[in-house]
C-alpha cells in the first residue's frame, strides 16, 4: 500500500497544479503509522523528501494540516508545545490541553520531553516553567515529571480517604490548600481518579468537577478540570475541544486541525 500511495502523492504533485482530491483522499484515510510508511517510501522511490514538497505545492491551513498528518504525533505534540511558548506571549489553553491530555500515558509523557530536546535543544520544564506561574505551574510541572500511576484496580477504601483529605483541603475549609489537590489530580491513575471521583460524590452529593468550579478560578480550573475530562472521559473532553474549535463568530483554524489530527 505504501509503494501505491507514495507514487500517487507524487503524481499529484508533479507537473503544472496539485490535485488536492487525491491528496485527500489517501491521506485522510491512513493511519498515522501508515503515513510514515508513506512518507519513507516517498524518498526511497523518488529521493525527495514529501513534506517539503507539500509546503512547495501547498498553502495556508491546507498545507498545515497536510504536514501535521505527516509528522509522527510525539513530534508534533513537540511542536505545538513549542509553539505555544516562543515569540511574545504563551497559550496557555495548548500548555493545558496537551500536558493534561498526554499525562494519562507517563511514557508518551516522557518521550515528548525527550523530543522537544532533541528538536529545539531546550528543556521543556524550564521553558513551562518560566511561561507560567501559580497554580497552573505547579501542575504543569507535576504532570511533566510522567509520575501518574497506572494501577488498574484501585482501593475503594484508600480512594474514600484521599476524597474525604480532597474535601477537607477545599469545600470544608476557607481557602484552599492546592497542594492537595496538585498531588493527586497529577499522580492517581484513571482507575484511581474514576473510583475517588465517585467516592467525593459518595461524600459531598455533587461531582469533584462542582468542587473544582467553587475552589478554582482561571487556568488553574481549567487545567484541573481537563486533567478530570481527558483521564476519565476523553472522547467528551475532545468532542468539547472541536465545539471550542468552531462556535461563536469564525473558526479557529490551528485549534481544530490540531484535534482532528491528534
């Protein structure tokens, strides 16, 4: 498959024109371990390399998102990271959706740190580190260190108690004591996270996404509340992405191509 899709790419874009259609319609219907296939058949039959003649044919979003379905997804998390970051002023909202998200697998986790060094020779926790502050810091870094736990069968009496010092840290208190909720929203596997969740249910009559509401503002919230969604219901946590990709006046463009693709 990948020999017949290589050529096809190529005949699409040689000669005067490209046709878009074809590009579609084999790219749009691969995996991603396909299209790498694709992509190092491309320069074993032709010696050229397919992403740069992508950005030759192409142009604006199409071209993004031809180059980002080409580029392996620990790569390209690396990238969006990256840029997010550089230049005057951080996008949080990237930082957020794609630590959070990946967190749930510690060795993904790690392999992006590892290849935004090699990429960009930087340190990924220096640079979150020093685009962020506060509480969103704090669990930017937690989650970057690949800690969270991957027991599959969680204590129902150990997640009762973490939910009652979760409780006592927040809606039981005045103020809160983020430190307790850092530690365990960055560090209980999802088994763990889905039984404490029902557990502070079981104890409080409402959600722990209610009690990050009432003890969280801002991007902390946000980041909690993501780490909940993507952890225990990613499809609703993606789905939830697109509806922020697309409502409201115009569409963000860079927003939606990187969920589709992601």
């Amino acid at each position: 498959m990948s020999q017949a899709d290589a050529e096809a790419l190529r005949n699409a874009m040689k000669g005067f024109g490209t046709d878009e259609a074809a590009l579609i319609k084999i790219c749009a219907n691969r995996t991603n371990s396909q299209r790498q296939a694709i992509k190092l058949a491309y320069k074993s039959f032709f010696g050229r390399d397919l992403i740069a003649d992508l950005k030759s044919e192409l142009h604006g979003k199409f071209e993004d998102a031809m180059v980002a379905l080409f580029t392996e997804p620990i790569e390209y998390d690396a990238d969006q990271l990256r840029e997010a970051m550089k230049g005057l002023g951080t996008n949080e909202d990237t930082l957020i959706e794609i630590i959070a998200s990946r967190s749930t697998d510690p060795n993904r986790m790690r392999a992006i740190i590892q290849k935004y060094k090699e990429k960009y020779n930087r340190d990924l926790e220096a640079d979150v580190k020093k685009e962020t502050s506060g509480t969103l810091r704090h669990l930017l870094i937690s989650l970057l260190q690949g800690s969270r736990n991957v027991n599959p069968t969680p204590d129902v009496n150990k997640m009762a108690m973490i939910a009652q010092e979760i409780y006592k840290a927040g809606e039981a208190k005045l103020g809160t004591d983020e430190s307790v909720f850092n530690k365990y929203f960055c560090t209980l596997s999802p088994h763990e996270l889905a039984v404490m969740s029902q557990q502070y249910h079981k104890l409080t009559g409402h959600t722990i996404l209610q009690a990050i509401d009432k003890e969280f503002h801002g991007d902390s919230k946000k980041a909690l509340r993501t780490i909940v969604y993507a952890t225990l219901s990613p499809s609703e946590y993606f789905a939830t992405r697109v509806n922020d990709a697309i409502k409201g006046w115009g569409t963000k463009d860079h927003l939606l191509i990187r969920i589709l693709i992601t």
